[in-house]
C-alpha cells in the first residue's frame, strides 16, 4: 500500500466513534491508569532490560 494511501486511513482513526464514548480523551486519570495496567501486564512495568530473567 502506498504511503498515500496509509496516511489516508490513518487520518480517519477512531472518526467513527462518537465523542461521548471516547472515554479516554475526556479522563485523562482513566487513561493514565489503563496505560500502567496495561504496561504492567506487559511486563513492562517499569523494569529494565537488563534485569529481565528468563
């Protein structure tokens, strides 16, 4: 697909949600909160790469 064309579909990201239900964009704690959740599940809870066993 050409750069064009991507930059076209990426432009409409999330345009076909209503605003009263971007829930993220109108509480930033909500987002906050689900980005280190997310980040711990991860496992990238605040640790470095260094210290990874495995």
């Amino acid at each position: 697909m050409n750069p064009e064309r991507r930059r076209e579909i990426a432009r409409k990201g999330g345009a076909s949600v209503p605003g009263e239900k971007r829930s993220f964009a109108k509480d930033r704690d909500l987002a906050a909160s689900a980005g280190r959740k997310g980040g711990e599940a991860s496992r990238g809870g605040g640790r470095s790469r260094n210290n990874r066993q495995g």
